[in-house]
C-alpha cells in the first residue's frame, strides 16, 4: 500500500470525513515526495478496493468513514465540524490512526480503567480495559452519554449507592472531554473550548438591565405603567426594590424596548418579572381546578408544590384561560402600549414553545448546558442564571425553553425527572402520538397535558411508596400490605387459571418452578389479572425460546421485573433489589429481562393480536409479512386475550394451530424443535455486541413505527432516524429501498447497504455457528428482510442468475424458508432455462398441497419431458387445487396493479399471487402457453 492511501485511510479514522484539499494539505506538509490534487481525485472517482477493506468510502469531494457512509449523514457531520480548526498530529502519531481501533491513552481514560478495575470489574483487568474502550468508540463519533450509561447497564455495571454513580460520572465527563472526536475536526472538546471558544464567550451581565424607551416615555395609549395595570406615584414598584415608583421605574417613565434583532438576556428577565406578576393572582385561581383535572388533590405538601410548578408550566401558553386565548396571549395584550411593539413580535415566538423532557448531554462552562429533546432528539444550547438549579450530564428536566440572545432560557424554571422513567414516558406519548397522527412538537403542543398527568401520576405513586414504607415499619404482614395497597387476593376462578398453566406440559419441569417462583414473589404486589398475564408470557417464551439457566430464579427474577415496568407499578427501586428478593445477580436479571422484552415487543405480543384479530383455519389463509414483529398491543389488553386464548382448548392447542406455509410466523412445528432446544451462538457471548443490542433497540422500535404509518415521508423519517442511532440498523435500509428508491437501481443500493449493516451486527462468527438456523432467531431477520429485497430486486431486473444465488444463500441460512424463497427462486431457475436446478428445489420442497407448487411441478415435467402423461397429470392436479389460475396465465383476465394482502386456498387471490410472479415462466418456456391453453380446452 502506498503512503498516500495510508495518510487518507489515517484521516479517515481521525476526522470521520476529509475534503480531498485537506488531504493534500496535510499529506504535502510532513512528506518531500508531494503529491498533486488530481492524484487524490483519481482515488475519489475510482476508490481502490484496499480502502473499502479499511471503512474508507468517498462521497463527492471527501473520503469518509463507514459509520458516516452508512447512515448517509455525510451533510450533518460537515455541519457540525463547520468552523472548527482541524489537529494535525506529527507523522508518526498521525499513521498510528490507520489502526481504526487506536485512539490516546489520556490520563483521563486510566483514571477511568483504574476506578472500573477497583469498583466493578475486581480481577478482571482486560474486561475492564475492553469496557473502557468500548466507551470510546461510543464518544469519539459524538457525544452520547446515555447511550454511554446503556453500555454499562449492558455489561451489568450496578451502582452501590449515588456516591459512586456521581464518581463515575464525573470520570466519564473529563474522560468525554478529552477524547479526539470527528464533529471536532480530531480536536479534544476540551481543547476547542480552551483554545477556540473560551476567549470569544461574553459573560452575561450580573446587575439587572435598566429598559429605557428612546422616546418621550409614552405608550402608545399615554400609560406611564411599568407592570401590567396604571401604576401610582405613590405605590409600591412592581419591580420589587421597595420603593416607590416614583422614585424608581416611574422617575424615568420606564417603558421596555427592544435593542437589536433578539430578545436579550437582560429584556427576557424582566419580561418574566412583569409576566409572574400579572398571572400570580389568576393562577390561583385555577390551581384547584388543575388538581382537581390531575387528581393531585390529595397529595401531601411537599408533592403538590412539585405538581403547582409543573402545571404553571403548562398552563401559562397552552391552557385556555379565557375563550381559547391563554394568559401569556392575555399578557401580550395587556402589554400593548407599555411594551416596545418590536419586542412584542420577538415574543410571539415565545408562545410556540412547549413543555417537554430534556436530557443533559453536556455541562459546559459559563454555566452553559447542552440539552437533548428525549422525544424529538432536538439539541439546544441553555444559559443558565445564577438562580437557576445546577445541571449535570445525564439529568432528566421536565421544563419549557424560550429562545434568548441565540440560545434558551428556561421559562420559569426546571423539575428533575428520575433516569428509569424515561424510556416509560417515551413509550407511552409514542401511542399518543400514533393516536392522533401528530408530529412530536404539536403533541406536546397541544396535547401537553399528557406529559403533566404522566408526571402527576409519578407524584401520587411515589408517595404511596413513600406511604407504604412508613406502613411496612407498623405492619410487615402481607394481608396488611394488600389491604393497603387494594390489592385483592385471587378469586377462585383466577386460582383455578393460575392451576391450569402450572398443569400445561412445560418442556422441562425447570420453567414450571420458575413460573412457581414468580408466583410466590409476586403475589400480595401485583394484580392477580397481571401475574398471569406474565405467566403466560413465560409459557410462550419458553415455548418458542426454550432458553439456558445459569441460576434457579434469575428468570423468575427477570419476568418480575417485566411485570414491575410494563404495568407501571415500580414496586422496585430498582434491579438490584429484585435481584436480591430473589437471590440472584442484578446483571443476570438485565441480561434476561431485556430477552424478555424483546419477546413480548417482536413475537409475543403480535402473535397473539393477530389470533385475536383475525383468526387462522384451514379454509382461509393470511400472508403475514414482517409486520408481525412490530404489533405491540397494550399489555392489559393481551392479558385479556390470553385469557380467552386459554379458554379455548388450552394454550397447546393454540399453539399448534395448522397453518400451511405462513412465511410471516415461526410456530411450533417439527422443523424448529431442534433449533428450539439449542441455544444461539455468538450473539449473547459477545461482550462487544452490548452496545449494538442497545442502540438496535431504540433503532428497531422506530422501526416498528414506520411500519405502522400509512405515510412514505413519515415512513422515511423514521428510518433516517432510526440510522442516525444504530447505523447497523438493516430495516431501515429495507424501508428506504421500498418508499424512497426512484427505480430499481437505487433500490439494489439500499438492500446492499442494508446486507452490510446486518453482516455487522451479526459478525462473521455469528454466521458461521448459526447458519441453517436464521429467522429463528430474531436477530437475523432484518439482514433477511434486506437479502430478500435484493434477491427480489435483482429478479425485477432480469438478473435472474445473480437474483437467484442471493436467494440460494438464504436458503443456506434458513433452509425452513419461512420467507418464501423457494417460489420466485424456481422461477429464476426457469428463466435461465436451468431445468435440472427447478426439477432439485421442488423436489426438495414437495409440497404438492400448495397451488402454486403444483403449478410449477408440472411446468417443470413439461420442460423435462414434453407432453407426456406424467407432465397432464401434473397439470390436471393443478387446475383441480386452482382453476384460476389459467385465466391469468393465458391473458383472459387482467393483473391488478397490486397482489392482494390476504388469499384462500383455491381462491381467486391465491391464482392472482401466483400468476403474478410465475406467468413470466409459461411465456417464456417453449410451447408452454400452447399447451396449457389446449388442456384448458379439452
């Protein structure tokens, strides 16, 4: 490899995307041997293939990395570096960074390796140094903490007590700040701050602005009023400094002013000042009416001061006081005449604000923050005054953000939402969201009461926790707890169920004494309508998953903590003392219990909707595509659908229902036991994967979003989102190809893409030991989906040989061929006139009870051997199991534009899905159609 290709591939890994002048710079400055722009511009049109083999990709003028190449953010990047100086280390040091995993061992990142080593990882030295290296990978493309905390929540990192989480935080955030990331053009954060930003920052004013109208001190209506109504001489000012006004705001007739294009920090505070005094009194008028719509009124004190802020917060612009005008359009009006018309305007924008949660993501200095939107991921820089509450990175605020002077200010202030409930309350406004097809801004907008009731909720639970523990000092007995919290004892209806799943025949006696287990634990502290909703979550999970043990109890302990969060309870103050009640390890419970999770979202949960929703028999067969991962119904509506689904001749039953070729579903059968049985190799032991199962998972519910949006641009959105968050995200490519692709060619481009995300996620290892098992596995089914599209893709264009090895290799992976491969793979096979491969796939696959199948056998035999017998015969028993079939063939009735959703067996639908991907084969095999059309006659 020559040294140019060396220097790109080593300002790749630095800067995450070079300009070919960079290059060249750089490259001419360390080296006598120069090189020349056009040299570099032959490698951007015709990259050499080692560079690839190095993550090095090229777009337009740059040479980018992979990660950046993947999600197509190559605009967002250059965006964030725009401005900023590039660090250019000596040649020797700068050819280290060819190494993709190299990076500085700051003092910073051994101070962070010897506390992981002293604190969590005793005796496990490389483990440590693995963790801390994963961390960096995460920070050096760009700031993210929480997915930082997601990595050591992964690797079981528990917390004894906020003293050490504090500790490891502040490790985290000097080791962040000294790390060579790409938005810096390879600089350290702490080094643009020092070098870069630090000299240009003006500190904010510490004394309070004087406004002044440049004027004869006049209103527009002649009021010499500061505050919201005719101020006297001789009454107090409305500013609070005690005097009179006279002799203070009135000495000078004081009207404010707008000085610029922007509210200043100076004018926003005394916008504030002048708004809290006018809505103080109307507010308490209506702060029983809020406790009264949130069901605050019982709280104690303390809860309900935290519950009046919230809902002032959301009352000032979105409740409406008066008519449909709020009291900040009130306010606004008030203010006509006493108020420069200038700022006025400005403040207009103010009323497009909405409460919402922000996350902080970086503490800067000046008392400058970085905050993330937790539902739009909009980042915003905050000013901080000196009154405001001190923020540290990973802190969850409940607030609402007004621009000022080209940053935001909190409104009226902030309130600290617990980490553990973020992903909760994500969840529940997503359904929200989905319920009124509203962007995340208008929800929260217009629907902002939402969130305050979520969060008054959280008040009046916590206090019945903060209750219950004061009861549980008089009363340790459990008929007292239940009595307390109201909740009932099983009836004898619900313990004779509860029998009946304890008597279904378990594959091994193992998971019926965890279900015993969750039973014992659980009982007193749940509903009784919810504990066996989670047992028959665990009947199915074994069933489908039939999973290893390392602990009696781990899953029990698992399934317990399912339960606590998808019913809102939070029992638990966290999974250490789950754990602990049930004698096991806290990082074996989260390893499993997110096993779980992903059970009930991808397959629990949408099967048994679907049973529900249209049910299944022999006369009437649904297609069901990969939609079924993505049904996640409400719990409490599941629970109630198990409950029928046992009444009706037992869960076995059930789950053995004769489904003939449902490519969408992975039911019992005899194909899948051995898989069943075994466990799956690579994933779960490879310690790296932590992260990427963490990012998936945020990445993947997006995508069971958009496959529930009827929208392409909202479809789009979605799965650009959900690459910005795991560029090894194999679904959102598939979508893209199928609703942003202009023809076939920018399709194939997706599904390739999507084919090396997969290929990553999985690794090659993964591939390796589990192949003939895929789509059993739910891991693998976004590469499959991928593989698939372009299997199906490359048929489109007639590239029938190359198509049909893409679809041969996934028969290699999942020979069970759920998807089916197998139909448009014989078709290919035809096309190519590659008889004998046609005559192998429907032998390997005689399934003659299928139409289709039929169809093809006998196209094969009249290929083979001509108008023979055998070959009528085979025709004959075709046109018995479909006589549509023919008519679509032979022209006489016309194609729709697109296949039906849902087809029977026999059914017209059915021919019409056949006649659509197989008519091409009968015209073009010789004499085909003729023979048909002569046997159709006869």
């Amino acid at each position: 490899m020559n040294q140019l290709k060396e220097y790109i591939i080593a300002l790749t890994n630095l800067y995450g995307a070079v300009h070919k002048e960079k290059v060249m710079e750089i490259y001419n400055s360390q080296n006598k041997d120069r090189v020349s722009l056009k040299e570099i511009e032959v490698m951007l049109k015709n990259p050499p293939v080692d560079l690839e083999a190095f993550a090095v990709y090229t777009e337009g003028e740059y040479f980018i990395h992979e990660a950046i190449f993947m999600i197509d953010n190559l605009e967002d990047m250059l965006r964030k570096k725009k401005g900023k100086p590039h660090y250019v280390p000596h040649k020797n040091e700068l050819l280290k960074y060819m190494d993709e995993e190299h990076f500085e061992k700051t003092g910073e990142y051994k101070a962070l390796v010897k506390y992981v080593k002293k604190n969590f990882l005793k005796n496990q030295p490389e483990r440590a140094e693995e963790l801390c290296e994963e961390i960096h990978k995460i920070l050096h493309v760009g700031p993210d903490m929480q997915e930082v905390m997601n990595t050591l929540n992964y690797w079981g990192i528990d917390f004894k007590d906020m003293d050490q989480l504090n500790e490891l935080t502040a490790l985290l955030m000097k080791f962040a700040n000294n790390i060579r990331i790409w938005e810096n053009n390879g600089h350290t954060p702490e080094e643009i701050s020092r070098k870069f930003e630090k000299p240009n920052m003006k500190p904010l004013p510490k004394k309070p602005f004087d406004f002044k109208k440049t004027g004869n001190g006049e209103g527009d209506n002649g009021d010499e009023a500061v505050g919201t109504k005719k101020v006297g001489r001789n009454e107090p000012c409305p500013c609070g400094s005690g005097k009179k006004y006279k002799k203070c705001c009135g000495k000078s007739e004081n009207v404010i002013s707008l000085f610029g294009d922007e509210i200043t920090p100076e004018e926003a505070l005394e916008v504030r000042r002048l708004f809290f005094i006018y809505s103080e009194p109307k507010i308490a008028k209506v702060i029983g009416k809020m406790h009264d719509q949130f069901g605050t009124g019982p709280l104690s004190l303390a809860y309900q001061k935290d519950a009046e802020f919230l809902f002032i917060e959301w009352l000032v612009m979105e409740y409406p006081y008066e008519g449909d005008q709020s009291l900040f359009d009130l306010f606004l009006e008030d203010m006509k005449g006493k108020m420069d018309r200038r700022l006025l305007q400005k403040l207009e924008s103010w009323k497009k604000s909405y409460l919402s949660v922000y996350e902080v993501i970086d503490d800067r200095e000046e008392r400058v923050i970085l905050v993330k939107d937790i539902f739009t991921y909009e980042e915003k820089v905050v000013g901080l005054d000196e009154g405001d509450p001190s923020s540290k990175v990973g802190d969850m605020q409940v607030t609402r953000l007004v621009p000022v002077a080209g940053v935001y200010e909190y409104f009226f202030g902030a309130f600290y939402l617990p980490l553990k409930l973020r992903d909760l309350f994500v969840h529940l406004l997503k359904m929200d969201k989905k319920k009124y097809n509203k962007t995340w801004e208008a929800l929260l907008k217009e629907n902002g009461d939402r969130l305050v009731q979520l969060i008054a909720d959280m008040f009046k639970n916590d206090q019945k926790k903060d209750q219950k523990k004061e009861h549980l000092k008089s009363d340790n007995k459990l008929k007292g707890i239940n009595d307390y919290l109201e909740i009932p004892a099983f009836t004898p209806k619900e313990i004779e169920e509860v029998e009946s799943i304890l008597r279904l025949d378990w594959k091994k006696d193992i998971y019926r004494e965890e279900a015993r287990l969750f039973i014992e634990k659980s009982q007193g502290i749940y509903l009784p309508i919810d504990i066996i909703s989670g047992l028959y979550m665990w009947w199915d999970y074994t069933e489908f998953e039939a999973p290893g043990f390392r602990k009696q109890g781990v899953w029990a302990a698992a399934l317990n903590e399912l339960i606590d969060e998808l019913y809102n309870y939070y029992h638990y103050d966290s999974r250490s003392e789950i754990a602990d009640t049930y004698g096991v390890s806290a990082s074996s419970v989260g390893t499993y219990y997110y096993r779980l999770w992903d059970f009930v979202e991808l397959h629990h949960a949408g099967i048994k909707a679907l049973r529900k929703k249209t049910p299944l028999d022999k006369a009437s067969k649904k297609k069901i595509g990969p939609a079924i991962e993505g049904i996640i119904k409400s719990l409490k509506e599941l629970s109630e659908s198990k409950k029928k689904d046992a009444k009706n001749k037992g869960l076995e039953d059930d789950s053995q229902m004769d489904l003939e070729y449902d490519p969408g579903m992975d039911l019992e059968d005899d194909s899948h036991k051995e898989l069943k049985n075994s466990s799956r190799v690579g994933l779960e032991d490879n310690p790296i994967s932590a992260t990427t199962v963490s990012k998936n998972a945020k990445a993947q519910d997006l995508i069971y979003d958009a496959w529930e949006s009827r929208s392409p641009t909202e479809i789009i959105h979605l799965a650009k989102k959900a690459l910005e968050i795991d560029p090894r995200c194999a679904d959102a490519y598939v979508l893209l190809a199928e609703h942003r692709a202009k023809n076939v060619e920018e399709a194939i481009t997706y599904y390739q893409k999507g084919i090396q995300a997969g290929e990553k996620a999985l690794g090659k290892t993964f591939f390796k030991e589990n192949q003939g098992h895929f789509w059993g596995i739910l891991e693998t089914r976004p590469y499959m989906r991928a593989k698939m599209g372009l299997g199906m893709s490359l048929l489109e264009k007639k590239e029938y040989s190359h198509g049909a090895e893409v679809l041969e290799e996934m028969l290699k992976l999942n020979p069970n061929d759920n998807q089916g491969v197998r139909s448009p793979l014989v078709i290919a096979y035809f096309m190519e006139k590659d008889y004998s491969k046609a005559k192998a796939l429907l032998d390997r696959y005689d399934e003659d009870f299928l139409s289709d199948w039929s169809y093809n056998k006998a196209l094969q035999v009249f290929c083979d051997e001509g108008e023979t017998q055998e070959a009528k015969r085979r025709l004959k028993n075709a046109i018995k199991k479909n006589p549509h079939v023919p008519k679509y063939l032979l022209g006489e009735k016309r194609l729709p534009d697109t296949p039906p959703e849902a087809y029977s067996l026999g059914g017209e639908e059915e021919a019409i899905i056949y006649a659509i991907y197989g008519k091409k084969a009968w015209l073009k095999t010789p004499g085909a159609v003729a023979w048909l059309h002569k046997n159709i006659k006869k």
